[in-house]
C-alpha cells in the first residue's frame, strides 16, 4: 500500500512537471510616448537652450530595450505630436514639400502604431492627412468617423503577434475636438463618445481577432469634464466600464500615472500615462504563459515610468537628422524687430501686465474689433529686452488658433468676465486669504486651480474686479476705454482666439450663456492663417516694441489685493 501510494505521488509530479514544462512564457514590452509637443531635439528651439526629454533620448532608450527584447518590444505614440516647438511648425507649414520630420524621426525609430491628438486635429487636413500618410505605421482612432462614408477615418486598432502572442491596440481620441477647433479643421469628420465605441470595437476584435492581449491606446485623460455633453477624459472609465482590456495607455492631460484599476468583470487594468515632452515614458512588461495548445495559461501587468534624464541623445538620430535641425535653426534665428524692455506673463496672473496687453494692442489692431479677450498661454513665458527673433513668437503665443471677431452684447462680455475671474481669483475674506485660486498641489497646472489659458483679460474696456465679491457681482464695468458709456444691450466687436470663440473653455457658453450652437453665427471675421502669422507682421512693421500695460482694470479692494499679489507670486513664482 504504501509503494502505491509512493507511486501515485511520484506520478503526479512527474506530471506537474510535465504540464510546467508545456507552458510557454513570451515577455513583451510595451512602450509609450505621449503629448511629445514638437520636442523632437534635445534643444529648446523657443528659449535657445538645450532641454531635458525628446525623442532623440528616447531613441537611445528604445535601441538598449531593442537589444534585451529584440522584436518583443512595441513602441506607439499617443497623439499632440504635431504641435508645440518650432521643429513641428517648420514642417507644418514652411517645408510642406519635403517629408515631414517627425514622420521620418518615428520611422527611423520604427514606430509600430500611434494615434491622433486634438493638437494633431488643430494642425488641419492638409497637416495631419500628409503625416498620416508619411508614416510607414498605422495612426488609429477608433471613434473618428468620415461623415460622408459613415466608416473610420482611420484605422481603429492594429493586432501584432509576437511569439504566437497576439496583441490588438485600440486607438481612441477625446470626443471633444468641435468644442476647441473650428470646423474647417476637422471638416467632414465626426467624433463618437469613446466608451460607445469602445464596446463597439472590442466586440468586433473579440469576435474576428481573438486576441491574447487588448490594449487601449486613448489620447485622453483617466476621467471627468463634460464639454457639450461629451466627455473629454474617458480613458479610465472606459478601463472600468468596457471589460477586457489588460492595459490603458492614457495622454491628454499631461499628468503622470502608473496605477491598476478593477473593471466591471472584476478585472485588474493598468493605467498608464507618461506625461508630456517626452520627458518620460510608460514602459509595460507583459508576461504571457501559454500552453502548448496555444491557450492562455496566465499572464501578468507591470508597469513603470521610466525618465529619460538617464539616457543620452542618440549619436545617430542626431546625424541622421542633422539638416533638418539646422534648417530650424535657421528659421527660428530670423530676426522680426526688437522690444526695449523685458517682458513676462508671469505678471499677468495679477494685473495688466505688457506681455498680455501687447497681445490685447496687437489682436485690436489687426481686427479693429471694440474689446479684446486674452489669456496667459503659457504661467511663464518671457521676452527678453533686445531683438526679437521668430522664436519668440513662440513664447508670445504658443497656440496655432486664428483670430475671430465676434458680436457679443455688453451683458455676455459681462458674464464672460464674470466666470474668467471666478476661474483665476479667490473670494478673499480677510487681508491675508490668497488673491490667486490655488490649489494645495500641482494638479497638472503647477498650484493654479485651473488652467491658466481660461484666465481672460479684457482691453477695450475700463472696469475693476471685487475678489470679496462671489461669481456674478466681481466684475464692475466703468466705461469703454475712450470714456464713452458702456452699454449692457449694445452689441460689440469682440476679439477673440478660435479656441475661445469654438467654446473653448466654456467662457462664452457657460460663461456668457451662448448655446453652443449659436458661435458660429457670432462670428464675423476669421484670420486664414495663425494668429501668431499676424502679430510677427505686425511686429515686423514697428520695428521696436515698447510695451507698457494698458492698466484698463485692477483688482479690488487694492489695500488687500496688493499685498495678496506679492505673497501669492512669491508661493508661484520664487519672486
């Protein structure tokens, strides 16, 4: 008995073993760039200095990884790849007849797939359809459908098999590009809610591809903030809410994560997101077992953000690259005119400040509206005394929106106001409460609240701003800035950005109450270029600036608000 019941227990490890032994472990690596922004070169073509991530780094990361994994690694980008450092807006709209750069960059750094960003969109069709068709891989987005046809604009997902492994990425974009983007930008596109078709499409790939793997590949944030009843940040609630899913690659918001989430099956789902300029990347380590049927026996997620501070620029992509670069040197080096003072948007956070009243001077000069809305773009952006160069424009205005004239009654110009200021102020309380609305960490704006691009000033006008005073009663105005009565029935020329005038912000929907569907006919001139374009113009025409502030408001009461300024850009700013 007891050399049967030796037998059958050396039996049956025998035939663990023998079943371990019929198990295969693929490891695969994935990995991320996301909201890239025109850092293609580890140099800072707006401020002519060298800078920290780009794709040059990441080159050399991805080469080392290639040599441990070899075919095993999968390398995607997320979207916003087109837009942001001058590198990116040469090849947009200066050199359109060679290959665009970045195309080639990810096809030297072999790309297996990417997907669309709304700064991708922003570019416009004659942009992105040549990018598209430049890069030698697929660029997804699922939810981007072709009005006229009724089908994907673009691929939706992309399935890769590694080592009998089969892997699908599905490609998403946030639904919320007609709320930011004019029309003519994304014309003849429409844009589906990302969890409807996320069920849609995991259903077709389950049905037709049978994958081991499903990965999300979604340029939008983990959750939150409904803009014209679509959600703009959806990556994570689709994770949750759309089983099947092993990994989420996640972008948009510019905010680092690397955390697991259980769906509605009870199912663990990474969530990963590398943040922007290519300063970091998300790097996940798939580890399949499967038997020797070909089934899935098991598989494990780990993910990791990994900075590219540790790695060097690539040697070659740099040689490789080397005119392309000189090229954007030569452009961004031309001289357009010269200022007589240095100026900074840090100053606009609490005051008229001669950054963004240049902006006001020059937005009022080339539409001779009667108002002109304006934001920070950037908490800290600086031209400095002496020649201006086509750099600067970069830091003078980041975004390529062009300028609208809008018709808006004294009321709605109110009401905008109204929410701008409850966006960016407190409600101060006693001498010592903050005068900026703060947060206790950065939330992906430094310490601001909210986003300081929805901080909007107004010239054209004279009035003051009550921060004791709650949204609604802050916002005093006097009179025009010629002294002439300011009428809350008359219907004025208002300037604006084509981000703020599409409803960008909800300044003027939820602020100034403008159906959303409404914008459109309240637009009477549109620039056909950038607005950037026509400030360099008009710059090239001074020949010197002497910016000052238009001083046409001021926070109230000045015997708190002064004192509240100086605490407040000491904690912002160090100064």
């Amino acid at each position: 008995m007891k050399y049967l019941i030796c037998l059958m227990t050396l039996l049956g490890m025998m035939r663990v073993q023998l079943l371990a032994s019929d198990v295969h472990t693929v490891t695969l690596k994935l990995v991320e760039t996301s909201d890239v922004h025109g850092c293609y070169f580890p140099y800072d073509f707006i401020n002519r200095k060298p800078m920290k991530g780009s794709l040059a780094r990441v080159s050399d990361y991805v080469k080392r990884l290639r040599k441990e994994y070899g075919e095993n690694v999968i390398l995607m980008d997320n979207g916003d790849i087109l837009q942001g450092q001058p590198t990116a807006y040469y090849y947009n709209y200066i050199d359109t007849a060679s290959l665009h750069l970045n195309a080639e960059m990810l096809n030297y750094m072999r790309y297996d797939v990417g997907n669309m960003g709304n700064h991708d969109i922003e570019t416009g069709h004659a942009v992105y359809d040549r990018w598209i068709h430049d890069c030698g891989f697929p660029v997804l987005g699922a939810n981007v459908t072709d009005v006229k046809t009724g089908k994907p604009y673009l691929p939706p997902y992309r399935v890769f098999e590694k080592e009998g492994v089969r892997i699908a990425v599905l490609g998403m974009i946030t639904p919320s590009i007609p709320s930011w983007l004019p029309e003519r930008l994304w014309s003849g596109l429409r844009f589906e809610d990302m969890e409807q078709a996320a069920r849609k499409w995991v259903d077709i790939i389950r049905e037709k591809e049978r994958p081991d793997v499903l990965v999300g590949l979604f340029h939008s944030g983990p959750e939150g903030n409904k803009l014209d009843n679509v959600v703009e940040n959806a990556s994570a609630l689709v994770a949750r809410n759309v089983p099947g899913f092993d990994v989420v690659f996640m972008g948009h918001d510019h905010v680092r994560a690397c955390e697991k989430t259980v769906n509605a099956a009870g199912d663990s789902v990474l969530l990963v997101n590398p943040a922007n300029m290519a300063r970091t990347v998300a790097e996940v380590t798939l580890e399949i077992r499967k038997d020797k049927m070909g089934k899935v026996a098991g598989k494990s997620v780990s993910g990791k953000l990994v900075s590219m501070d540790d790695y060097e620029a690539d040697r070659d992509f740099m040689k490789t690259f080397h005119s392309q670069y000189d090229a954007v040197s030569r452009f961004v080096a031309r001289k357009i005119g010269s200022i007589d003072r240095t100026i900074s948007s840090k100053d606009a956070f609490f005051g008229p400040s001669a950054f963004v009243d240049l902006i006001h001077r020059l937005q009022l000069k080339i539409t001779g509206a009667d108002i002109s809305f304006c934001a920070p773009l950037s908490a800290t952006a600086e031209i400095r005394k002496g020649d201006i160069y086509m750099s600067d424009m970069f830091n003078l205005y980041k975004y390529e929106n062009l300028l609208y004239v809008m018709e808006l009654s004294g009321r709605e110009i109110k009401d905008f106001l109204e929410m701008s200021y409850a966006l960016w102020t407190g409600r101060m309380q006693q001498a010592d409460d903050h005068l900026i609305l703060l947060n206790e960490k950065d939330n992906g704006f430094g310490r601001f609240k909210n986003p300081s691009f929805n901080f909007d000033s107004a010239a054209g006008i004279i009035y003051t701003v009550d921060v004791t005073k709650p949204e609604g009663k802050k916002i005093t105005v006097r009179s025009m800035a010629d002294g002439t009565p300011f009428d809350m029935d008359k219907i004025y020329k208002v300037a604006v950005n084509s981000y703020r005038g599409n409803g960008g912000g909800d300044l003027l929907t939820k602020g100034a109450g403008i159906p959303k569907a409404e914008l459109a006919e309240r637009i009477i001139f549109s620039t056909d270029k950038d607005l950037r374009f026509y400030l360099m113009q008009e710059i090239e025409k001074a020949g010197v600036l002497s910016p000052e502030p238009l001083n046409q408001w001021r926070f109230v009461p000045e015997e708190w608000t002064v004192p509240a300024a100086k605490r407040d850009c000491q904690l912002l700013f160090g100064k």
